[in-house]
C-alpha cells in the first residue's frame, strides 16, 4: 500500500516563527529544506524564475543527492502573492500570479521534473536533474493579508424583519480564539488561490499572534536570542549591557503595538540602544542599564501613537 503526503498550507501574521518552526522540524526530522521565494517565480517563458527552480535549492541543500532530496521539504514562501489579481477575465496574462499556481500544480502533487543544476533557463544544451517529488513535502506558507476580514464577513448573520426595520448585522462574540480557525477553502479561493490549487494542500494551519508573554520569552530564554546578541556586540566593545525585567517587557509592548512579531524585536532594540552603541560621548560608560522608562522614552513615538490611538 502506497501512502500519499499530505501538502501543508500554513497563514499567519509575519513574524510569528512560520519559517522558524519549519527550519527546526526540518533539522529534527535530519531532512533537506529549502525556502524558496514565490515573489521572484513566472510562469514558463517570461523574465524570471521557473518554477522547477523551486527544487534547485532543495537540491543544493541535500549536496545534490537526488535520492535524499527526494525526501525533503521545499517551503513556497510567500505563497499568498500569488493569488489572482482579480476575479475579472483579463486579456492579458497573470504571469507572476496565477500562471505561477498553474505552473506549480503538477510539481507539488508529485511528477518527475526536469531540473537545471544551477537554476536559471532551461537549455537544450544543458543536462537536465530528474527529481521525483512524489515524497517531497510542499509546505505553503504567507501572511494572506486581509482574509481575516473575509471569514469575519462570512461568519455574520443577517437577521431579517418583515417591513422597514433595517436589517441587523449579528456579529459573533468576540473570543481569544484565532479567526483563522475558521478558514475554509472558500476563503482562501475568494482571496485569489485556484480552487486546483488549493485541492493539492488538503491541510490548512495556522500560526498564532505573538502575544506580550510571548515575545518576552523570546526576546531574552532562546539560545540564539536577540537580547542575548547584543550583550555579545558590547561584550566586544568592552562594554556590559543589563536589561531590566520592566525594560524586556516595554520592548515586548512595544513589538506588540507595532504588530511586527518577532521580526520586529531588531528593529525597536537598535532604536533603544542606538545612542548607547553610536555616540561617541558616551564612549566611556561601560555598563549600561537599560530600565522600562528609557525604553518608553526612547520609542515614545510608538507609545504616544497608540495612546492617541486608544483615545
């Protein structure tokens, strides 16, 4: 008996760890990945990359074993930039759009496709890697931006009277549960996907908003983690950088205002410690204690706008 993979097609906000996890499942499981951007991808005989170029990397990554490639797992970042730009019937061609999930059906469901060693156009005169993605986990993953909106839309309820009363809008109770629970194919073909698409990433998940505990264990218990990396860069300079709890937590609401996840934390911490790692006058403090009052002064900006926001 033959068992078939299932494709996985994985939304969330940006910056809440969807590469990440796939990175470190792809390390634990000790198979080859590869993230291939579908911004940069056309449809076949136009300026740009093929999509068989989604395996070139894949390839590279398993030292062009064909074999433990063929296990591996190719990750279609930014997948939701590929949605039809509209559902009107154009003249012209939606090259970097539809033509590219037109393009992509055959490889993810599982073909034996040509492959150009080194990427790029296919040449007559270039011998071509035979890959059978058959085992080849196909993992799409994006932002989709705005498909939020389109659930809560279609989980209202119209309730109707007979005569003038106007028509009452029944909007669910708002819950800590994610509206993206509740995504179905529907959906996501509405946003722009191709119904035969969608047909080959039978499961949809989800990545979860980073809340403020969230990002606070983030930014300071991870191995690699960012706080812990700029402890390093003034290690090296000969200088010792301490952070307060109030501090973490400040840096925390203010990644959570701006609604950039984890991929915002670099961001706000070089606004915080910009004077300290740039002056030059402040050359000669070598420990710096960082409190939650200098980093609110530091980004009152953020704060002042989501007051004024609140108000």
């Amino acid at each position: 008996m033959k068992i078939d993979k299932s494709n996985v097609l994985m939304l969330g906000n940006t910056g809440t760890g969807k590469t990440y996890l796939i990175q470190n499942i792809a390390e634990m499981l000790g198979v080859p990945c590869h993230i291939h951007d579908c911004t940069k991808l056309t449809e076949s005989g136009y300026v740009g990359d093929d999509v068989e170029n989604v395996l070139t990397g894949l390839l590279r990554a398993a030292d062009f074993n064909v074999e433990r490639a063929q296990v591996g797992i190719v990750c279609l970042d930014e997948v939701d930039k590929l949605a039809k730009k509209g559902n009107n019937v154009s003249i012209t061609r939606d090259v970097s759009g539809e033509g590219v999930q037109q393009g992509l059906l055959k490889i993810v469901e599982g073909n034996v496709v040509g492959v150009m060693p080194n990427g790029g156009r296919k040449h007559p005169a270039e011998p071509l890697i035979m890959v059978d993605t058959s085992n080849i986990l196909f993992i799409g993953m994006g932002a989709f931006v705005g498909l939020d909106k389109m659930v809560e839309k279609r989980t209202q309820t119209n309730e109707r009277r007979v005569g003038f009363a106007p028509t009452k809008v029944i909007t669910p109770e708002k819950t800590e549960a994610n509206i993206l629970d509740q995504v179905l194919p529907t959906d996501l073909k509405h946003f722009g996907m191709l119904p035969e698409f969608l047909g080959r990433f039978p499961v949809i998940t989800h990545t979860n908003p980073l809340g403020k505990d969230d990002l606070v264990r983030i930014i300071s218990e991870p191995k690699n983690a960012i706080l812990k990396q700029y402890k390093k860069l003034m290690y090296i300079d000969g200088k010792k950088l301490v952070f307060t709890d109030d501090a973490i937590e400040a840096v925390a609401d203010a990644a959570v205002i701006t609604d950039t996840g984890a991929r915002g934390l670099r961001s706000i911490l070089e606004t915080v410690l910009n004077d300290f790692m740039f002056d030059s006058s402040d050359s000669k403090r070598r420990i710096q204690m960082i409190d939650g009052d200098y980093v609110r002064q530091s980004l009152r900006h953020v704060f002042k706008a989501q007051s004024n926001k609140i108000a």
